[in-house]
C-alpha cells in the first residue's frame, strides 16, 4: 500500500456532483484517511527500524586532552553517582603533585554483535509486521466508512432536493387555484372568504418551501464535509437515484470475517499474540561476540614507552576478543507482568472482535429486511402517485363548477405533492439499503456499478 510523501491537496468538484464523484473526492481529500496512511508509513519504518536490530554495533572515539599527572591508588564504585562524573585515569602514583597538564590521546574502535537470541529479534520483527497489520487494516477500513459516508450524506441531499421539489409543485398549483379563486370571487360565483383562505395556503406553501430549501442547503453542507471540501458550494445531480434501480439477484451471502472492520479487530489480536511471544523471548541467554582496538599516548616522561608527538599519536596499541554469556534473571517478574498485560490486551481485542462480528451480522440482516420492505414501497408508490393525481384532477373540476369547497381542493393539492415526494424517496430508500449491503459486503463497488447502470438509462436527465 504506498504512502504518499506529502500531505493531500483537496480536490475540488464542480458545480453538481454524481454520487460516484462525491465518493472519489471524498477518498481524496478527507484528513482520516491521511492520517491513517502516514501512521501505516510510521509502522513500516519501525520495521525497517526492527531489521536493523541485526546488524553489529560499532562504536569509533577519538579524544585529545590535557591532563594533569596527579594519581594515587584508589577505587571508584561503579553504583555511585561519582563514576559518573570523576574520568577514569591510569598510570602510577605521583610522588608529588603538579599542576601542569600534558597531553594525552586515546583512539579506538568498539564491536559488538549479539550471536544467539534465542528468537528476540524474529520476534521483534513479527511484532513490528503485526503492528503494520493493523495500520493497514486501519487505512482500509477508514476508506470504507469515509466513502460510505459521503454516499450516505449524498442520499440525505438528493432526498432534500426532493422535498423541494414536491412543495414547489404544492405551491404552484396553490398559486393557480388562488388565482382560479380570484376570477370565481370577481365574477361573483364564490365566497370573498374563499380567497382569504387560500392566501393562507399559499403563505403556508411557501413557508414550507422555505424550509425545504434550508433543509437541502444543510444537507449539502454536509455532503461538502464528507468530502473534505466543506467551505465549497455544491449541488448534487439526483438522477439516478429517485428511480428504481436494476434489479438484481440477492446479495450475499458475505463472509462477514473479511470485512476490514473484522480484519482490522483480527489483525490487533494478532498483534497482542505477537508481543506476548516477545515478551516471552526477551527472557532468555543471550551470547555477544565483543572486540575492541585501542590505543593510548601521553606526553608523561614516566612512561617507559616514549611519547609520540608530545603524546597527540597513540604510543600503545591493543586489541581485546571475547564472548560475552548474559542472562536477565530477575527480569522475570516484570517481564512476566507485561506478558500478563499483554494476554488481557489479547482476550480484549478478541472481545472486541467479537463485538465487531455482532455489529455487522446485525447490519448484514437489517439491510436485508430494510432493502426487501423498500422494495414493496418502491413498487406501490407510483400507484400512490397516479391516484392522488386522479384525484386533484376531479376535485379540481368540481371546485371549478362550484360542487365541493376550496378545503378539498387544497387537500387534494397537498395529497398529491405528499405523494410525489414519498415516491421520490421511497426509490431513494432503496439505494440507500443496497449502499448498507455493499457497507456490510466490505466493499462499495457493487453499489457504484449499480448507479453506473442506472445513469445509463437516464442519460439526458438533469
């Protein structure tokens, strides 16, 4: 999974969106998903971190000093904050003491190679992929939830949209029959009072309509934020998700462990398990293989090796090879508490998958019932449709040649918009379950493909 090396610049949309485009730019420029990337490239470096534990310890130093030759027997303990602090010298005693430093130098080289671990480094390495594991189920995942975000705050606008569009309708056929109800008072064949009653349902139409528009300007604010662009303007194209979609065969049924939520709970089991055995390694022999290089020079005149340059160039060399045998005994207590840390760390991420696979199979079987009961709406609504339009066309009739009030007609005004709206939704309801199964499924590619179909066989449409 590459990372990139810079942080994302925000995509920007035209004017209106598809919902495959606002999915797109959502995967683009939301910051989560930055975020998760980079700490999956913080856990690939720890890796490359973890092979270099095989590779040998060399240490060169080089030291010129001036010191003075004052020396007498004695012996600093290696617990006392004094060793820190006091240079270790060597030489003999001084018979008396001088205050004049001479020069001295020091160069050598320290190699040091851990032969046998017993496992501590594969084990470490083993911990360092499973940490990977996880930030790469982690991106995943984060991936998922951002697109299903933005294709859910989609539906939310182009369902607001329709409400719009439903008391627009409302309101101009409120606006026709108030004019209607002028001419009618003005030719002396209604009520004064009528015309005062339907200003009051114009008014309340367009009250309505005003909210309408509010509800459907918050919407798409929404939207703008699930795609990372949330101080841009936007408009939604509606078509093709207020008409019924493809039909196609039932989905799933879906191996609910390879969801990246299930494999992200999986992948931090496994990393616990992972640490577990590190722990366990860290508490073992282990074999250095150690040798030094030195040499020392000073300018002293005690010295029976003369000095070479005034005791800048070393004047004694040596060398040291040896093996070093080292075993933690008493870290077994503290080790042994982490690794009880680290085993209740494991038991509770294996909880948590647990939780992980009840939440889907309780999503999986809630967009099931939700996309078959959708469906059923979705086919009974545009009978709903056609009836209410019957209806005010009667009524309107009637109200025409003075055989019912201006309440039924009204009534029938809104009957029809209300219906034209839940058609409208119900037909988005049923995108709305098929993008959760595709939620569920892991992966939303079978929902895009179905509103690929569905543009096609709206080509044109606004």
């Amino acid at each position: 999974m590459p990372i990139a090396d810079f942080q994302f610049r925000p995509a920007l949309p035209t004017k209106a969106v598809t919902i495959r485009e606002a999915v797109e730019i959502s995967l683009r420029n939301y910051p989560t998903i930055a975020q998760a990337q980079f700490k999956l490239r913080a856990a690939k470096a720890n890796i490359q971190l973890a092979k270099t534990q095989y590779l040998p310890n060399l240490n060169v130093d080089l030291q010129e000093s001036a010191v003075t030759p004052n020396r007498i027997t004695s012996v600093v303990m290696n617990n006392v904050s004094g060793f820190d602090t006091v240079p270790v010298d060597s030489g003999p005693a001084a018979k008396r003491i001088h205050m004049g430093p001479q020069a001295n130098s020091l160069q050598g080289a320290n190699f040091n190679w851990l032969l046998i671990d017993q496992g501590l480094r594969k084990a470490n390495d083993k911990f360092a992929y499973a940490d990977a594991g996880v930030a790469r189920a982690t991106v995943t995942l984060t991936k998922l939830d951002v697109a299903f975000a933005a294709a859910s705050a989609f539906l939310d606008a182009v369902a607001a949209k329709q409400a719009i569009r439903s008391t627009t309708a409302e309101l101009q056929h409120m606006e026709a029959a108030d004019l209607q109800t002028k001419t009618l008072v003005a030719q002396g064949l209604r009520a004064g009072v009528d015309l005062a009653d339907w200003d009051y349902e114009v008014a309340d139409a367009q009250i309505a309509l005003i909210g309408a528009e509010r509800d459907t300007r918050l919407a798409l604010v929404e939207l703008a934020e699930k795609m990372g662009i949330a101080t841009n303007d936007i408009d939604v194209i509606s078509y093709p998700l207020i008409r019924e979609p493809v039909t196609i065969k039932q989905f799933g049924p879906f191996d609910l462990a390879s969801h990246p939520m299930a494999l992200e709970k999986s992948a931090e089991i496994v990393r616990w398990r992972s640490k577990e055995v590190l722990l366990d390694k860290s508490y073992r022999p282990h074999l250095w293989l150690n040798a030094s290089v030195w040499g020392k020079g000073s300018e002293s005149n005690t010295n029976p090796i003369h000095s070479v340059a005034g005791g800048i160039l070393p004047q004694v060399p040596d060398y040291m090879v040896g093996l070093t045998y080292s075993f933690p005994v008493m870290e077994y207590f503290p080790l042994k508490a982490q690794k009880e840390m680290a085993r209740g760390n494991e038991l509770a991420a294996q909880a948590d998958f647990n939780l992980a696979m009840q939440i889907l199979e309780k999503k999986d079987a809630r967009a099931r019932i939700l996309l078959e009961e959708a469906r059923k709406i979705a086919l009974k609504t545009p009978i709903l449709v056609e009836a209410a339009r019957i209806r005010e066309i009667k009524v309107q009739k009637r109200y025409s040649t003075g055989l019912t009030n201006m309440v039924s007609l009204a009534d029938a005004e809104k009957i029809l918009a209300k219906a034209d709206v839940a058609d409208a939704l119900a037909q988005v309801d049923v995108w709305r379950s098929i993008l959760s199964l595709s939620y569920v499924q892991g992966d939303l590619r079978p929902f895009l493909q179905l509103v690929t179909l569905a543009e096609g066989n709206t080509a044109g449409r606004p």
